[in-house]
C-alpha cells in the first residue's frame, strides 16, 4: 500500500508540475500567471548569425509562426512531457495530425496496415489519397499480435491504430504490436485520444508515435481544435522538416492559448467524468430496456483484461443498444434527451448522443445488423443523477421490447 501511494503521488506530482509550471517562464512576461497570446507572424534579429541560425532549425528558434510560437511552444512543451516523449509537434485539427504524421514515411510502393473501421479522416486518406501515390493499406481486426504479423508484408512501413477507438472500443495489444514492429522497421502510429497519456501511457509501451486530438479532452470546451503528434527527436524532426512545414497546418497562436486553458484542468475532468461514467454505466447495466452496453471496463468487453492491463481507466464514451430494434426507437430515444445534445465529436463539458443510423439511408436500416442499432453516449461534466434521470426518462418514453 505504501509503495503504490508513493507511485500514485509521484505521479500526481509530476503531472500538476508539468501542467502548471513546465515551460513557463513568467519574468519574461511581466510575471502574469497567465502566459499572453503571442499574436505575431514573425520575430526580429540583430545580429545576422543568430538569424542564419534560425533557419537552421525552426523547431528550436522564433522565427516564423508557422514553425513555432512562443505561445504554443509552452503547450508543446507540457504535451511532450505528459506522453513522456522527447518532442510534440502541434497542429489546426487531430485530422491534420494524422495526415502530417504519416505521410512523411511513406514512399510509392509501400504498404500500411491499419485496424478496421479507422478515423473517418485516416480512412479517407487510407482509401481516396494514398492510392494516388501507389501505397496499399490493409485493414485489420488487430485484436491480437497474430492478426498484425499476418496482415504484414516486406513493403509494410506503417502500423496505425486506435486503442481503443472512439464507437466500439476494440484494443490492440500494444506492447507486443510494437515490440514485433521494432524487429521489422515499422513506424508504429496512435490516435490514444479516448484515454490521453493520463490513462494510457503508449510511449512507455513502445509505441513510436502518440496522436491525440486535441478538440476532445485537452481543449475541454467544444470552442476550438487542435492535434497533437509526440514521439521521439528525430521523428518529429522528419515531420516538420517535410509535411508540417510544407503544408502549413500548424496550429495558431489563439488556438494554443485555448488548448492551454483547457490543459490546465484536464486531470480533475478526467477524474469526474470517470467516476460519472462509472454511475451511469452501473444505472445502464440494471436497465430492462438496455440489451447491450459496450465499454472497455465492463466485465462483458470481450477484451475487458486486456483494457484493465493497458489502460487506467475507461471513461466518457459509452455505447449502448436498446432491445427495441426498430429505427424509431432508436430516434425517440435520443430526441426523448434533454440533457444530451445530439453532435459529433466528444470530450467537452456537455454530454452528447449520437446514434449510428444518423449514417446510414434509412432504406437501408437493417434492425438484425447490431452495429445500425448503436447508440454512442458521451458524458460530460454534469452530476451523475442528472444524467441518469435524463436517461431513465427517455427509455421510458422510448418503452421495452
């Protein structure tokens, strides 16, 4: 007990010295507790070496913003250290980041293997601009280190995963995928937005590159966005010397005070989402007109261990399906909500819905296909009750079976 209070200490420590101090330095700016928006395109020299020095390196010197700002170079440094890497590069939207931090590895010829079912935007690269350019990709259940060594081929350069995903929640087996991909030479690539390094720690699991978006849980308040790419020195190097430089998409000045902002109290949102997440589910789990929760902490997840083993916890995203298999249960059930707003995205303050057959024409709804019946639940910073009277209600409403 008193070792894992230790460790638990340690590690609270270092997370509040990261979050509140690392990077700041508030002489150089009149002391405000609040470092400022640095709004400038560009910074002067008077000395014309230390201005050729500059292009040297725009990763380590004021230069131009689109390279790095003062202001999102303070974030920068707080999201390296958090996924205990040694660089982070920063970027307009987590779609930007997975764009940029796979591209620059990539060559005509080569050959990805991603999990089924990925990112909308990394499937659309996968699938409408990669074949451009003669890359393959194959997709993967990925749920064990088998079906990665099998989906691989002598031109495999790239694994990309999302452990768990952001729907269904299926992980990948991360110590083993990087460890087998090291042998081969293979970037191993992350989108660990559902968990953050506060949960899920990938770096430490040998994982190459960590994505989170930054929209969700860092920003905190569905009022900007932003992507996140750590991995080591040389990695992110090659990122901003080709695709982050060339295309320009790094995040801006106002952009990265916001997401500073939101940093600043992301661990005690973590922690009441987690612990509302965890009443809900229990109230779900009870309910006659719930047939199916998935979530990655609930003992019937399939890959329930394997969760417990990786992640610290599971929180935020919940899916459910109801008994009722009709389309219009599913559509008064979600319109039934009044404390959950229908939209996309996730990870601010207010809890969401949002069924799978918004995506899907509704002639071609099948009610025995368990995946058109998902509902996803996002929750929020509201109390737990309020929450779960919201939800008692609309099932109600929506009836049994």
């Amino acid at each position: 007990m008193f070792t894992f209070a230790f460790y638990y200490l340690y590690f609270m420590d270092n997370i509040s010295h990261i979050i509140n101090e690392l990077g700041e330095d508030r002489e150089q700016y009149f002391n405000a507790v609040s470092p400022p928006i640095w709004q400038a395109s560009n910074f002067a020299f008077k000395e014309v070496e230390k201005f050729a020095h500059a292009f040297e390196d725009e990763r380590n010197e004021y230069l131009y913003s689109r390279g790095i700002n003062p202001t999102t170079d303070i974030l920068r440094k707080k999201l390296a250290a958090l996924d205990g890497a040694e660089d982070c590069l920063l970027f307009n939207s987590g779609a930007a980041a997975i764009f940029a931090g796979i591209f620059p590895f990539l060559k005509a010829g080569d050959h990805i293997v991603s999990v089924k079912n990925p990112y909308s935007s990394a499937k659309k690269m996968f699938e409408a601009i990669l074949p451009r350019f003669n890359v393959t990709v194959t997709y993967t259940e990925g749920k064990t280190i088998e079906q990665w060594k099998e989906a691989t081929r002598s031109n495999t350069v790239l694994f990309y995963l999302e452990s768990p995903n952001s729907w269904t929640y299926e992980l990948q087996p991360l110590q083993e995928i990087a460890a087998f991909a090291k042998q081969k030479s293979i970037i191993t690539f992350i989108d660990n937005t559902y968990c953050t390094p506060l949960y899920q720690n990938v770096m430490e699991l040998g994982i190459d590159i960590a994505m989170q978006t930054a929209t969700k849980y860092i920003g905190g308040h569905s009022d900007t966005l932003g992507g996140v790419l750590c991995g080591s020195k040389a990695i992110m190097k090659k990122i901003f010397d080709t695709e982050f430089m060339t295309i320009g998409s790094g995040l801006q000045p106002f952009n990265g005070w916001l997401l500073l902002r939101g940093l600043r109290t992301l661990p005690m949102r973590l922690e009441r989402i987690n612990q509302t997440t965890r009443q809900v589910v229990d109230f779900l789990d009870t309910h006659d007109a719930v047939e199916k929760i998935i979530f990655p902490f609930h003992p019937s997840f399939d890959q329930y261990e394997l969760a417990k083993k990786q992640m610290k916890a599971a929180f935020g995203l919940v899916t459910i399906v109801l008994k009722k298999k009709d389309r219009e249960a599913i559509i008064k059930f979600c319109e039934s909500l009044q404390h959950f707003l229908m939209a996309v995205s996730w990870g601010g303050h207010e809890s969401l819905v949002i069924p799978r057959c918004t995506f899907i024409k509704k002639e071609l709804y099948n009610p025995d296909d368990e995946t058109h019946r998902h509902i996803r639940l996002y929750l929020g910073l509201e109390d737990a009750d309020f929450l779960i009277r919201d939800l008692a209600k609309a099932l109600e409403l929506t009836g049994k079976e």
